[in-house]
C-alpha cells in the first residue's frame, strides 16, 4: 500500500546558519558549564520561555545589568 508521505530529501536543503548571538563580538562560543539547584534551573528556564528568551540570551543580560549596577 502506497503512502501519503514523500521521502524528504535533506541534501538539497540549505542548512540553516546560526543566528548571532548577543556575544556576536566574539569569534567563538566557548562553553560554560556549572552547576545549579534543580529549583534554580525550573525558575530561569520558566522566565526565559516567559520572555522568549534563549537561556544563553537572559544569561548575558543579567550579567550586563549586574556590572551596570556595580559601576554606577
């Protein structure tokens, strides 16, 4: 029996660049891992996806407002 379903063919497709990222002033990401309380993690993943926000995104932003208000 013949299916609805065409085979997808993904050589053809362009791939999809990266968009910048909001260290787009550096010439590679570098990762950074540590540790957080399950708590933590559920509560920053929560008001990303709130705030449509990837978690790398609301990372740099908290830490450019935190030196902001340390060097005002």
């Amino acid at each position: 029996m013949a299916t609805s379903h065409r085979a997808r063919n993904t050589a053809t497709r362009k791939p999809v660049k990266p968009k910048p990222s909001a260290s787009s002033d550096t010439a590679k990401d570098a990762p950074l891992n540590f540790k957080v309380s399950a708590d933590f993690r559920r509560e920053f993943k929560t008001y990303a996806a709130q705030h449509n926000k990837k978690l790398n995104q609301l990372l740099y932003e908290a830490f450019a407002a935190l030196k902001a208000k340390d060097a005002g």
